[in-house]
C-alpha cells in the first residue's frame, strides 16, 4: 500500500560514506585496518587470521559476515570493536575553537543551504522533500543541533526521547549521548511524512535501539542487509517510502558518496531509471563507480562530477553557482 507522500519534490537526494568522509568517517574498504588493529581483535588469533587473509580483496562488513559463520562465538568482539570505532570517528571535532568553522572542512551552513534546495529547488517550495541515506553516523544529527534552524526530521524517530549532553553536541559527542529508540511498531505504518523534510536512514542507525534494546544497525553482506531490513517494521517502511518516491515518475535523483554495492537499493535505481524516467546525477570524487552501474542506470546519468565537497562548500562560495548544484537543480 502507497504512503501519502503529499506534494513532494521530485529532488531527491541519496548519500553513503563517501559524503560524511569529507568530515571524518570511513569507507567500508577503510575499516579493516581500523579493525584489525583494535586491540581485542588484535588478540584473537582466529579473527586476526581471518582479517588478513581477506582485507586485501573484502570490505569490513563482507569480513564481519564470514566472521558470523566461521566464529560465531566471537562475533561480539568485532561487533564491539566496529562500534567503538565508530565512535571515535564520531568524536572528531567539525569545528574549531570557540565553535568556529574549521576552514579545512565543509562549511556547515553551506552544507545545510544545499539540503534545504531539494525542499525548495527553484522559488516555490514543496510540501514534502526526501533526503535518504546509507549511513549510520549522527553527523547530520550533530549539524542540526548546532544550527538548529532547520526542520529536517527522522520519521519515526521522537527526537524529544533523545538523551544527550549539551556539550556533546560539538566536539565531544560519544553514540550513547543520542541514544533513542524509535516509535513503537504499531505507530510506523501511520507516521508522519507530509509538511516536512524526511531524513531517512536507510540501514538504521548507530544510536537506535529496539524496544529490546538491539542495535538498529545493519552491518553485512547485502542479502543480510535485505534480511534485516524485511525483519524490522522501521526499517521496511523506509524502503518502502524509497521505492515509492523513486518509482513516482521523472525523479531527479543526486547520489553523492555511494558505490552502488547493495543490490537491494539498486534494485530500486535501476527500475526507476529503466521504466520511470528516473534522471541520475552522481557526485563521487570516484569515478570507477560508474562501473558498478547497470546498463538502465548508465543510460540515465546525466552527469558525473569528481569535484570534492569540501571545494564547493566553501564559506564564502555561492553554492547555486557550483556546477554539480547548478546543473542538477536547472
């Protein structure tokens, strides 16, 4: 059954660990080093073992899958070490002294003033805009805290059950200071869509918790992610509302640090460009990723841009004229 998505921009954007890099985060080819070296890890000789004979050809998530089967009584150390790591990534500080901007990364501002031009691409503004996203990081969360001007909300996700330190929010914020759980199953299929921008997190994330306190975090091999995703309500719906949104017709879609490595997304992008006119724009200072694309996908790029966020999200750079942005919104 079809959501009421209301009057909503056919703007879409879609992000994976390629945008939050810019600030910090890793690549899942990045990882294995990462974790290998935890010390835990490091200790156990079967997974030290295992890491080592597939870093080389597998990401994290494809070793943390053979760890399943081959070790499963030491999963829970891996599980461990990649959420400590993840924290650590997340405490690193996105502004400078006195919560001034640091000038080598994005400017946040900037950064929020690109979003909010999928709301409001051109002089009207629609009523409902959707920004999904594969990661599972709070960098968007922590941006919002701190500008705090911007309506962009989680769906599903009571943002008054968040618990958190104020000073955390800068450069100190450690997962468990937004620890949240999101609405109870039998309120999802009704939560609210229209009249807001939905930032959607299409694999969960690192501070949900179900009502029995598991991790809504999907770590895995693509037809593991799948597996999850159809087990949890939250989750399912989400990828509900993405085919919904991208299977609407003539979407322009933005996808900006995404590899195009789980089929149950593609899945979605390929017939969207095959059978409705789906028009794809794809920014990644990668530019092998285009080998990774179907041929119906191939056939809707409309443009590829290399171009590092960090040099179109200057301070003092007017954002609209940036080629990617301004083509993409033309």
């Amino acid at each position: 059954m079809g959501h009421d998505l209301g009057n909503f921009s056919k703007y879409v954007l879609l992000t994976g660990a390629g945008f939050t890099k810019n600030w910090g985060m890793k690549l899942a080819s990045e990882m294995n080093n990462h974790i290998f070296s935890y010390p835990m890890v490091n200790k156990d000789l079967d997974l030290k073992a295992l890491i080592l004979k597939l870093m080389n050809n597998k990401n994290f998530e494809d070793i943390y899958s053979e760890a399943k089967k081959e070790f499963p009584d030491k999963i829970n150390l891996m599980t461990d070490a990649i959420k400590d790591i993840f924290n650590q990534f997340q405490q690193m500080p996105l502004w400078g002294s006195n919560n001034a901007p640091r000038e080598d990364l994005p400017y946040e501002g900037k950064i929020m003033e690109f979003l909010f031009k999928f709301h409001k691409p051109h002089d009207s503004q629609y009523e409902t805009s959707f920004l999904f996203t594969l990661n599972q990081d709070l960098f968007l969360e922590r941006l919002k805290w701190r500008i705090g001007s911007y309506p962009i909300i989680c769906p599903g996700i009571n943002p008054d059950r968040y618990s958190f330190k104020q000073e955390a929010l800068f450069n100190n914020s450690r997962l468990e200071h937004y620890t949240t759980y999101p609405k109870p199953d039998s309120e999802i299929q009704d939560i609210q869509l229209k009249g807001q921008v939905n930032y959607i997190k299409l694999h969960g994330s690192a501070n949900w918790y179900s009502k029995n306190n598991q991790d809504i975090l999907i770590i895995g091999t693509s037809e593991e992610k799948t597996g999850f995703i159809h087990g949890s309500v939250l989750l399912k719906k989400y990828l509900d509302i993405f085919e919904q949104v991208l299977l609407s017709g003539q979407i322009k879609l933005m996808v900006i640090g995404y590899s195009f490595g789980d089929s149950h997304i593609n899945k979605t992008i390929d017939e969207a460009c095959q059978s409705h006119e789906l028009e794809l724009h794809i920014w990644d200072i990668n530019s092998n990723v285009i080998s990774n694309l179907t041929d119906p996908m191939k056939k809707a790029l409309k443009g590829i841009y290399v171009e590092p966020l960090t040099n179109a999200f200057k301070q003092h750079e007017d954002i609209l004229t940036k080629e990617p942005i301004n083509r993409f919104f033309s």
